[in-house]
C-alpha cells in the first residue's frame, strides 16, 4: 500500500536533471549557485535555472520550464516563500522539492548551506525521505453558478479584502451542496489551510498546530469582530463554501502568497482536498517537533 499523506517515503536515487529555483536579490545566491554546478559536473547531472535567475554568468545554464516538466528533482534556495514557488512547478508531475534555506525562517526548508553538498549527495543515493503533504483547491463559482477560476496551495487559502483595509462579513456552509451552515462573521477575512499551513500564516492568526500526519484543514477567521468565532478543524474530506454575505466588491482568494484572483459581486469559493500531492525531501533524523522547536521556539 503506497503511503498516505504526511507519511514518509524512499527518495529514489540516481536523479539527472535538477531544476533550481532562487530569490532573486539573495547577495549570495551566484555562489551557491556555483557550488550546485561543480557538484553536478561531478556527477554528471544537468542543472536548469528558473528564467528569472538566469542573469550574466548564469546564462549559460538551461531554462527551467514553467511547469518544472523535464527534471528530476527540484532545489529550492531561499525561504519557505522560495520553496512555495519550487512547489508551485514541481507538485502537478510529482517532483520532489529539497528546500535549501537562505531565509530568515526556513520551517519547510530541510538543509542549510553549510550542509548543501551532503543533501544533494544523500538525495542522488537514495538516502533522503519523501515527506508526503496534501493540498487544497479553490473553485471560484460565479452568481449565475458558471464555474471560475481553480487555485490550489499547499499551504493555504485565504479570502481577504484588496487593496486598503476593510472589514467584509462571510458566511461559511458545509457539504457537497453546502446544505449546512456554520456561520457568519464580520472581520478581514479567513485563511482555510492545511496542516502543513497551520505553522504559517494561521498560526500568526492564532489557529492551532497542526501535526502533519492528520487528515484535515484549519479554518481561520483573521482578526473577527467577534469572540464566538474562533478557528476551527474540519476533516480534508469535507468541502467548505465562503461567501461574502453582502454583494461585496475587492474580494480576493490568494494561494500560498503566491497566486490570487479577484472575486466579483455575487461569487461564492469552493474549498477541498486538492489534485495534487508534494514530496519535500528530508532527511533521516528530522523530525516536525524538533523543528517546530529550532526553528520556532516551540515549547522552548
């Protein structure tokens, strides 16, 4: 039986295509850069850079393609925003993601630069895991019922107001027809996020921890101009409908912090259990707790 969700894997080995994603900006990203081709040339493997990287000397390696198509294993180097972006192009072919860290967090990152080489070298010998996480998808549906636009996050969905600051009531149902409802609130929006986004935005919202390995979403109203609407867990099989109770305008669905559309008057958003499924690379000896407390102070 294959493993579920939040469940851990054999990488296989042997890659030969590696495709790098970077923040653009990151003083040392050149250099790091440099060292991922000198292990590749070493061992034979091709290395494609994400176009908007692609600057002066690094010209001279490959395109990575927009879908990631084409690669083996995809490097991230930079922060969770970085490795969210590396995910966004691996996760529909089912690439693994190795996130390198060269931010300030790093809480889905798995190895730093000190230790670059050796996590490349354990995943191309089949020494890493695969961490296996769910995802979410939004189906914008318009007033007259006419399907929209389809996002999905790992981390997660969050409807909020664009533009300046404003207070917008939603109401939120359950069930494949949205025959049950759970309520409404007023305040600046909700995120719906995944257990591996409850460690994220939700978290700073005051949403609750969520270990991996469980079968469920968080739904987290942000800032609600009431204290008998608090976050909430819902099990992933269950579909989650949000509308803005007034014919509200701005109204905008965001993915990870990376993707987002406009809502128009009358639209309604549909949120379940998504297409896809990301393997993030890791390594024998980590553990979700031990990061939680290295990297966010948990329980320290």
């Amino acid at each position: 039986m294959p493993p579920g969700e939040g469940q851990l894997a054999s990488l296989p080995g042997g890659f030969k295509r590696i495709g790098v994603v970077g923040r653009d900006g990151t003083e040392e990203l050149p250099g790091v850069i440099e060292r991922v081709r000198r292990f590749a040339e070493a061992h034979g493997i091709d290395v494609f850079l994400e176009e908007s990287i692609r600057k002066g000397d690094l010209r001279s390696f490959g395109s990575l393609p927009e879908s990631g198509e084409g690669v083996d294993l995809i490097l991230t180097l930079g922060g969770d925003g970085t490795l969210l972006r590396g995910v966004r192009r691996g996760a529909p072919d089912a690439i693994p993601v190795l996130g390198v860290n060269l931010g300030r967090l790093g809480f889905l990152t798995s190895a730093g630069l000190p230790t670059l080489e050796s996590a490349l070298e354990q995943a191309l010998q089949g020494a890493a895991l695969l961490d296996l996480r769910f995802t979410l998808e939004g189906r914008v549906v318009h007033g007259d019922g006419k399907p929209g636009a389809r996002l999905w996050a790992l981390n997660d969905l969050v409807l909020h107001k664009e533009g300046v600051a404003r207070v917008v009531r939603l109401r939120l149902r359950i069930g494949n027809d949205a025959e049950e409802e759970i309520g409404s609130f007023s305040g600046d929006g909700v995120i719906v996020a995944t257990p591996t986004g409850s460690t994220a935005y939700s978290l700073s919202a005051g949403g609750p921890i969520i270990v991996p390995t469980m079968d469920c979403v968080v739904v987290t109203p942000i800032c609600p101009h009431t204290m008998a609407m608090r976050p909430f867990v819902l099990p992933d099989h269950m579909l989650l409908t949000v509308q803005a109770v007034d014919r509200s305008e701005d109204l905008v669905i965001t993915a990870d912090g990376q993707v987002s559309c406009t809502l128009e008057p009358g639209d309604h958003v549909v949120m379940e259990k998504g297409p896809h499924r990301v393997s993030l690379v890791r390594f024998p000896g980590q553990t979700y707790f031990d990061t939680l407390s290295r990297v966010l102070n948990w329980a320290v």
